[in-house]
C-alpha cells in the first residue's frame, strides 16, 4: 500500500464525505491512504475508553464485594460502602493518572499490568488506614475492602489482557494512532515505508504532504482527529524546519522530527518513537489521555449544574431584554475555537438588534449607543457570558479556558494575531467562559497593545501549567472577586 503524497495537487476538502462515499472516491483527490479511511479508533479514544473502564469495572467490584458481605449481613449499611466506594475511586483516579501514563504500545504489551497491580494495591493501603481511622472494630468493612481488592485486581488484570487482545487483533488495526508526515522527499519516504511495514505498532499515516502544503496540512488537522505531525525533513533545513515548527505550536496536535536516515539503522524504544523510529518531540497536545477525560469531565458537570441553578435567573435575564428592546434575545456570534474551528458563541444580546456586530469589528466602548439598557447591565456583570453553558455541554468550549474573540476583533487598530505573534496558540485547547487572564483582569477593552499581550501571556502561562486544581482556583477567584468588572462595557 502507498500513502498518496499531494505536494503537488490541491488538497480537497472532500473529507466530509460519508464512509461509503470515500472508500470510492479516487484517493489522489482526498489525499488519505485507505487505511486512514477505514477509521480505526484513534489512540487517545482507546487509551480514554481504557481509564473509564478501570472505574467501571472498580466500581462493579466494590458492589460484588457489597453483596457478598451482606449476604453474611443483611443489616449492613450500604450507604457507607457507596460512599467507601466513591472515596476508593477517587483515590484511583488521581494515583492513576500521575502514576499509570497509558499508550497503546504499553497496553498491547501488558506493560501497566504491574504498574496497574501497585497502583491499585496502594488504593487499598490508603483505604485501609481510612478504616482504621474512622471505623475502628468494624470488621464488615475490612472484610468488604479484602473482598473489594482483590476483586478489583481480578478484574483489573482481566481487562488489561481484553485490551491487549484487541491491539494485536488484525495487525494492530483496531486502535491507530494517526499520523501526519511532512516532507516527501527521501526521508519522507523512508518514515512512510517503515511505518507501513510495521503496522502492528498501530500507527496509520493519514496523509503525507511536502512541506511547502503547511496550510492543506494544517487544514487537515483541523477536520479530522490526527494525533501526530512528524516533520521528515534533513536537519540542516534548520530554518525552515523552525517555521514549520512554530505553525503546528498553533494546533492540538504532536509535533516530531525524526532523525536523518542514519536514524533507522538505530532503532530503540528507548526514546519516544513513531512505530519504532526515533523522533524527537518538538511540541505536545497540552491536553492528552487521562487529563482530557478530566478536563472534559469537569466541563459537563459543572455547566450541567450551572445550567440547573442559573435556570431562573436565565428566564429573568430573558423576559428582561423581550421588554426592554423586543427582538430575539439570543445572540449568535462566529468565533474560533479549538484547533481554530469556526463555532457560534451563544450570549443574551445586550446590543439594538439592527447594530449587532457579528464579527466584532468594532469593540464596545464606554457609552456605546448600540447596547441596550439591559444590555449595559449585563455586560458589566459579565451575566450576558450565561448562554456559553450551552457551548461547553455541546463540547465547543470549557468552563476555563482562553476566552474566545470575535474573529475581527483589534488592539489599536490592528487585529490580534498581527500584534502577538504566538496568538494562534490559544487555540491548543478549547476557549473558557472564564480564564486566567480574566481573574487577574485582562478583560474588556484592548485600547494598547500590551492589553492583549498581557491577556495572551496569561492564557499561554494556564495552558502550559493546567491541573485540576488550576481550574479549581480560577473559579474560586471568578466568585470571590465577582463577575462585575470596571473595563467591561
């Protein structure tokens, strides 16, 4: 099989296309190999699939266990096992996610078996001690948690071999991670023919593109689920190989450089590689595998519960704009989002219908004629932001995050993107309805350059530097400090 290079052709956007219509359309016109075709599961879904399973299968223990216990007891509790149960699980999420990284090179070869086994066993030792702490002489809990371990373990080791099965099945076609490689000449060739030779590492190239294509690459990227960039180009293309750089610092996605051909004959496991070839890791997906399943987690239960306790004040704030200026009281505004996608931020509009802006191209400013009376006291209170709930349950935005601009917005009279130039890579993870640069007040009105650059600065120093806890604080200081703030207007 080769992987249709379009160096020299026009990328199509024909990948919209359903499954039947491209498994026949001609494939020098999509520019994808028939193996990206037939869509195998990406790495990053399999290895999420992975980490929830592990809770599935913890939580199916510990009810097992529960019952095996109460049928020697029937009186037992079990409110206190769900809650025991609940702690136990959330203990495993946070041990495993900084102890247990999970590939799926690691899984197809049962590597985190041992490291699943002292993972899960220092749960229990944790569980333990909470038992001897807060329920001391229960001997129904140590035996619930006895039972619990090893059942875990049990079911823990089980999956792990499941999973590892269905890497191996078909040459490693069930689980792909897919691959973009720039650079058709020698060296390009070279990493498609040795990646396609060693399918069972569960590598696919997509697409292979010279590198004067960066923006049919880029647009790839952005219509389809691709895990890695790996740039095939010789070393002493230094120059060009930093700008390519710089222009993928802009996407979710993982950028490589794989040695010149003298690598291949150098083969180890021992440094990141691509199915085996030694690369060097010139920029990551700040948010991968077990942290994007917390990420995405956070997202959806808070905005569901936001949406539930604001659900009043929403149809206030909506009767309210119907009787002060009539007209439609949602407003739909095109802004770009993660991996720069074009979505629609959902707000209350706070503007005179005929004077909406839709591309922000010209910034409110104080005593703007075109916001309403209900719209100036939205706008200040930053309760217009509401409807975004919506976005961030749909998955177009998170709760924290960059805020999202509107596409034609300026800093004195120039666009954004002219006067920051790392700007685009907000777009590595999904724009807020609240963020890092907004808590410490990099908000509203960008009259001077260094307003955006400052706003900019701090929603890179939060991408880098993202945790749970992060968020955690950000959201505390967004209801402490309030949502009212002097620059917006």
């Amino acid at each position: 099989m080769s992987i249709p290079s379009v160096g020299n052709s026009r990328f199509s956007t024909q990948l919209e296309l359903d499954a039947e219509e491209a498994a026949d359309a001609p494939l020098q016109h999509v520019g994808i190999s028939r193996a990206a075709q037939i869509r195998p599961i990406p790495e990053k879904v399999f290895v999420d699939i992975v980490r929830l399973s592990d809770l599935i299968v913890l939580c199916l223990a510990s009810y097992i266990a529960y019952n095996v216990r109460a049928a020697a007891l029937p009186t037992t509790d079990p409110s206190e096992y769900v809650a025991g149960t609940a702690v136990g699980a959330l203990i495993w999420t946070v041990l495993s996610g900084v102890a247990l990284p999970l590939s799926a090179g690691a899984l197809r070869r049962l590597r985190t078996l041992h490291s699943a086994t002292l993972c899960w066993s220092s749960v229990a030792a944790l569980m333990f001690g909470l038992i001897m702490l807060f329920r001391k002489g229960n001997g129904a809990a140590y035996d619930w948690l006895m039972w619990w371990f090893f059942l875990g373990l049990a079911g823990l080791a089980a999956f792990r071999v499941i999973a590892a099965g269905l890497l191996s099945a078909r040459g490693g076609g069930l689980v792909s991670r897919r691959v973009v490689v720039l650079g058709t000449g020698q060296l390009g060739r070279r990493v498609v023919e040795h990646i396609e030779t060693h399918s069972a590492a569960g590598v696919r190239v997509n697409a292979t593109f010279d590198d004067s294509r960066i923006g049919d690459a880029l647009e790839l990227i952005r219509q389809m689920s691709i895990d890695c960039v790996v740039l095939a180009l010789p070393f002493a293309a230094e120059a060009r190989i930093k700008q390519l750089i710089d222009e993928l610092r802009q996407m979710a996605v993982d950028v490589c450089l794989v040695s010149d051909t003298v690598g291949f004959y150098m083969l180890s496991y021992s440094v990141p590689n691509i199915a085996g070839i030694p690369v060097l890791v010139a920029a990551e997906r700040p948010m991968k595998e077990w942290r994007a399943v917390l990420k995405a987690s956070e997202d959806k239960i808070l905005a569901a519960a936001a949406l539930c306790v604001f659900l009043p004040l929403l149809a206030c704030i909506a009767i309210a704009i119907t009787l002060d200026s009539g007209g439609p009281v949602l407003f739909r505004q095109p802004r770009r989002g993660f991996n720069q996608r074009i979505f629609c931020v959902y707000k209350f509009r706070t503007m005179y219908t005929e004077v909406c802006d839709e591309l922000g191209t010209v910034l409110t400013s104080r005593g703007d004629k075109r916001v309403t009376r209900v719209g100036a006291f939205l706008r200040k209170t930053s309760l217009d932001e509401l409807p975004q709930l919506v976005n961030v349950l749909v998955g177009d935005m998170s709760i924290v995050g960059p805020r999202p601009h509107p596409l034609n917005a300026k800093a004195a009279d120039k666009r954004y993107d002219e006067v920051v130039a790392c700007y685009a890579s907000r777009h590595r993870v999904k724009p807020g309805i609240t963020g890092w640069a907004q808590v410490n007040g990099w908000r509203g009105q960008t009259d001077t350059f260094e307003q955006i650059e400052r706003r900019v600065e701090h929603d890179l120093r939060y991408i880098e530097n993202w945790s749970l806890g992060f968020d955690i604080w950000i959201l505390v200081l967004t209801l402490w400090r309030g949502f009212y703030h002097r620059n917006a207007y």
